[in-house]
C-alpha cells in the first residue's frame, strides 16, 4: 500500500498547547518564547486560538481551502493568561484558557457567529497552567494544573453553562499542564509528576473516584507537558523526556504501557496527536527551532520524519490537526517575531505550504 494509501486521516483531532515564557525574539531557549495556539476543524472552517497582545483572546478562522482569515476579538485585554484550548462542540466551537486571578475561562460560539459567550469554569485561586479540553458525550470536560501542584477537573453538561469542579489528583502531583481526553467510557488525564514522572488519572464518566497509573515511572525524565489522543481502543500519550521525543500507548484497561523513541530531536515542547485512520501524526519542535512533523504507521512503530519549518522558525508549542472533508494536515505555532503561522499539506505529500496569518505582536 502506498503512503498516501496509509495516511488518509480522520476529521479534526487537536490538543492544547504548553504555555512557555517569553525570551528575546529569535532565540530559544529551553522554554519557549511564546504561548502557542490550538486549533480545530468545524464543518468547513479551520479554527485557530491564541493569547493575543496584552493578554488578550483571539480567534481565526477560514474556510478549508479559502485564501481570508478572518479575526475575531475572543476576550479583550487583561482576560487570558495561557495557551488556550479549543474543541468542536456540535456546530459549536469552544474556547478554554486561563483568566484573571488563576480562574479557568470558557468561551463558546456558533460556527460562522461573531457571538462569543463566557462563562467561569473555575473560580479565581483554582487554575495555573494552560487548560486541556475534550468532550465526553453531553459534556465539556477541562483539566489543568490547579493549586499547590494539584490536577483540577471540571465538567458542564452541554447548554447548561453550570460547571463542577473537583480535584483529579492532590498536592504536588501535577507540575505541568496536562492533557486531556475522552476513551470509551472513561476521562482519561495524563500529568507530569513533581519528580519527572509520566502519569495517567482515569475516571469512568459519572463516576466521582479517580484512577492513577504510571506511564513511565522513572524520576525525573518527563520534561514537557504531556499530550494524549485515543487511537480505536489504545490510548496515546507524547512527552519529552530528555531530549528524546517518546511515544506510549497502552490498550485500554490494560495499565501496560510501550515505549518508542519518535526523535531524539525534541525540545521540551508539548507534541500534540492527530489520529488517522491508518497512522498517528504528531508536531513539534526541534532543537534548534524547527518545525517537525512525524507519522507512523499504527502498529509499525516506525516513524517518518518531516521539517515543516526550518531553523529559527517557531517558539510556541505547536497545534495539529487534520480534515477528511479537504484531505488535508494542518499545523500552526507562533513564530520568534510574534507571528501566527499556519502550514498544510495534501494528505500523503511531503510539501508544506506556509500561510502568515494577520495581526502580530503575540507575545
């Protein structure tokens, strides 16, 4: 079968993004020079969230294979202070990030509206990291570091607008943002531990007790946030650990985890998950700034690597995802200049076409 046999990908998978401290532009340094953004595909627009200027909230969007993006005002200055996350919800696209006072903000609009509504799906003292989202049936989940190196969880069932949070984990268990998804019947939440360890908290849906397992147990080796996806009955998960860009998956309910080696060419950064049909695809970057893309086919544990952008080119953790209705993978990450940048390809070619999206001055 060819490449491009393997790669046909199902609609729409993304992830939240790490939040990284700013540096001078143009040089990166273990923690990157700017939040980054997330991205998701809703009917026939591409949706794009990031931290815009004086902490602001700011949307673009597009029609798949149009050549405009339009900008949107999320939530104006002083509200937003992480990397946001962003889910499709229905004909709805939903918006998580940390607000004023380590609250958890929660922002929602009718594709193709200009309307955002907010609400507060955390209250102030209760957030400090960027917000992982994914929704689990008739609700909105959200996970994020909470306070004293806690693991927050909060849940609102669709159209309520009524938020439940509770505590997935105690004190000095999360010190990293974490990632959040839904398989099966179970909310799945993987956190870096105060000591470098990889974990996962589980809870069935409706239930109020949460499960830990280790990822990877050893001390002091997961430097990144984490980042999780679900591929049919496995469980994905992607961290840096030293310098090394490694892969687990684990069968559900199994609590057996496997290892592989992506890249020895990461950088701290969060490696978000698309998930094909035929493979897993992942983005990130490199050591000295680039913008790397890997696939593989599922199964084969042998990954195929790609340079969307060269040296010097990105310093945000980047967003991945992909849609069936254009046949097409998109990435996008914030360049040293403050830039919005946005790469797609055809599905199963090798070329990556760049797109500098309106607006600067992101960090």
């Amino acid at each position: 079968m060819s490449r491009a046999g393997f790669r046909r990908r199902l609609a729409a998978v993304s992830v939240s993004v790490t939040v990284a401290v700013l540096t001078a532009a143009g040089t990166l340094t273990p923690a990157l020079a700017a939040t980054g953004p997330s991205m998701s595909v809703v009917g026939n627009n591409v949706y794009i969230a990031v931290q815009g200027p004086d902490n602001s909230l700011l949307a673009y969007w597009q029609a798949i294979g149009a050549s405009g993006w339009n900008v949107e005002t999320v939530a104006g200055p002083g509200t937003t202070f992480s990397a946001p996350s962003t889910v499709v919800n229905g004909n709805d696209v939903d918006i998580a990030a940390e607000g004023p006072d380590n609250s958890l903000l929660f922002y929602w609009a009718v594709n193709g509206s200009y309307t955002w509504n907010a609400e507060t799906a955390a209250d102030p003292g209760s957030t400090f990291s960027a917000p992982s989202m994914a929704v689990d049936g008739n609700s909105i989940d959200i996970a994020a570091e909470g306070g004293d190196d806690s693991l927050l969880f909060t849940y609102a069932i669709i159209g309520t607008g009524t938020w439940h949070p509770e505590t997935a984990a105690g004190d000095l268990t999360s010190a990293t943002a974490p990632s959040i998804t839904i398989a099966g019947n179970d909310i799945d939440i993987a956190a870096v531990g105060l000591i470098g360890t990889l974990g996962l908290w589980s809870q069935a849906n409706g239930s109020s007790s949460w499960q830990f397992e280790y990822v990877d147990p050893e001390p002091f080796s997961a430097v990144s946030p984490p980042a999780t996806a679900v591929n049919g009955n496995t469980i994905d998960v992607t961290c840096d650990e030293d310098g090394q860009l490694k892969f687990f998956w684990s069968v559900e309910g199994s609590s057996t985890w496997n290892a592989e080696t992506v890249s020895s060419n990461a950088f701290a950064a969060q490696a978000p998950i698309a998930v094909g049909q035929d493979t897993i695809n992942i983005a990130t970057v490199g050591q000295q700034g680039q913008l790397l893309f890997y696939w593989a086919i599922i199964g084969t544990g042998t990954w195929n690597p790609e340079t969307v952008a060269g040296e010097n080119s990105t310093s945000s953790a980047p967003s991945i995802v992909s849609s069936s209705a254009a046949d097409t993978i998109n990435v996008t990450a914030v360049s040293p200049g403050g830039q919005l940048d946005f790469y797609w390809q055809i599905d199963g070619t090798s070329g990556w076409n760049p797109e500098t999206l309106p607006g600067s001055g992101l960090e």
